[in-house]
C-alpha cells in the first residue's frame, strides 16, 4: 500500500477512535442525568429518555400520532369482546 494513504488511513482510524470515545462519553453523562432526575422525580428513565428525544427532534405531533395509530391499532386487533370471535 502506498505510504500516503496508510499514514492517511491511520489518521481517520485514530480520528474515528476519538470520536467513538466522545460518543461514549456523553452516553455515560446522558445516562448519568436520567438516572438521578429519575430517582429525584420518580418518574420512570423510560419516559425521561422518551421526552428527552422527543424534545431534541420536535416530532411530538409525529410521536402522539404515531402512538394513537399504534392505540387504535391494538384496541382493533386485541380489545374485541368474547362475542366477536363468533
């Protein structure tokens, strides 16, 4: 291999490693916060995480549509009575 693109792959490799490492990072730090905020509201990680995303995307229409399709979805398919079977 030519000696400018190994020298040239290694600096993206040694660059990427960085960035992995920043990533993980900040995954133990978001960890981190949900955790206590968790434990100091009592409200469960899962719906901290949920509002967390939801507020870092500005989808929550797209997320309370996507939850009453869902709903209305499984009610159909699920929630039927006994009778309807027949």
């Amino acid at each position: 291999m030519d000696p400018k693109i190994e020298k040239k792959l290694q600096g993206a490799i040694k660059e990427l490693s960085d960035s992995f490492l920043r990533v993980e990072s900040e995954r133990d730090l978001q960890k981190e916060i949900i955790a206590n905020i968790s434990e100091e509201t009592e409200i469960e990680k899962k719906h901290i995480r949920k509002m967390a995303r939801v507020y870092h995307k500005q989808n929550y229409q797209e997320e309370t549509q996507s939850h009453e399709e869902f709903t209305g979805l499984y009610e159909q398919i699920f929630m039927k009575s006994e009778f309807d079977d027949e």
